[in-house]
C-alpha cells in the first residue's frame, strides 16, 4: 500500500509540474552514487533553465526581477538536486519489489532531505515572493513567457512540498522497511 501511495503521489508530480533551476548549468541527472532522478523531471527541469535563463538577459526590470529569482533558487535548486530529486528514481525498482543496488546511497540522500526539509521549506516563502515578483513585472511588462514561467514555478514549490519531497521521504521509509530497519 505504502508503494502503491508513492508511485501515485510521483504520478501526479510530473505531468504539468515545472520545475527551475539556477541559470549556470542544467540539472544534473544523477546524485551521489549514481542515484538518478526520472528523466521526465531533468527535461523539465531543463525547460525551465532555460526560460529563466533568457529571462535574466531581458532589459529592464523583467531581467532585473528574473535575475534575482536566480538567485535565490540557485543553492536551493543544487541541493534539491543532491538530496530530494535522485531518490525518485528508485520508485520503478522499488514498484517491481526489488531493492535498488545504490539503496545505501538513496538512504542518506532522504535522511539529509528529512533534517533540511525545514530549511528548503523556508527557502520556498523566498522563491515564492520572488517568482511572485517577476510574474508582477513581466505582466506589467507583457513579457509572457517568464510571467508563465514565474506562475509555474510558483506551482512547482506547491508540488514539491505536497508531493515530491514526501515521495522521496517514503522512499528512505520503504527501503528501511524492506530491510527491517528503523529511522
């Protein structure tokens, strides 16, 4: 039941959901250890880099307001990539009741995700002001693409505190359970 609630919950975060990333350098696909987020997600992820990373290169206050939400989700973004995206990657291995090879690794990963969380959380009310912001100024500039942009990154944080940081938590949960451990 536990497995069959995660692979839902994984569902319903990626269709739809867009996530951002700091504007130096896509995300990468794999964590420590050779844990890897899902493919769908790193497009995703992709994309986004990319709108944000020509929204910073707007004149005026539409770039001035991007390059600001860069750089708030910059560090936020780099440590997600380490700690909460990879462990995803395990749910078709952990859905066919096998144990994924780099389960050692995918435990540290959710159990630094688990004593952060508190912090990543606090880190989203900044995104959230600053996606806010620029989705403000590029309507008011009728910059359309980072004002979608911003509105869906603003729904990407809900996403990630809703489904896909508890996905990746119960992630770390089953594989303890599986091997009969306690967290």
């Amino acid at each position: 039941m536990l497995m069959k609630l995660a692979v839902s919950l994984l569902a319903l975060s990626v269709p739809g959901a867009l996530a951002a990333q700091h504007t130096h350098a896509p995300a990468p696909a794999q964590g420590q250890g050779g844990a890897q987020m899902p493919e769908s997600m790193r497009i995703e992820h992709d994309h986004i880099h990319h709108t944000l990373e020509a929204a910073t290169q707007a004149p005026g206050a539409v770039g001035a307001a991007a390059r600001e939400l860069a750089a708030v989700l910059g560090p936020h973004f780099e440590r997600e990539n380490q700690i909460a995206l990879p462990p995803l990657g395990a749910l078709p291995i952990l859905a066919r009741g096998d144990m994924p090879a780099d389960a050692d690794v995918i435990l540290a990963m959710t159990d630094s995700l688990r004593a952060e969380l508190p912090h990543m959380l606090e880190e989203h009310v900044q995104i959230d002001a600053a996606a806010k912001k620029l989705e403000a100024v590029a309507r008011e500039y009728g910059a359309a693409e980072a004002e979608r942009m911003a509105s869906e990154l603003q729904l990407h944080a809900r996403t990630e505190q809703e489904v896909t940081y508890p996905t990746a938590l119960l992630i770390g949960d089953l594989i303890r359970a599986r091997r009969g451990q306690q967290h």
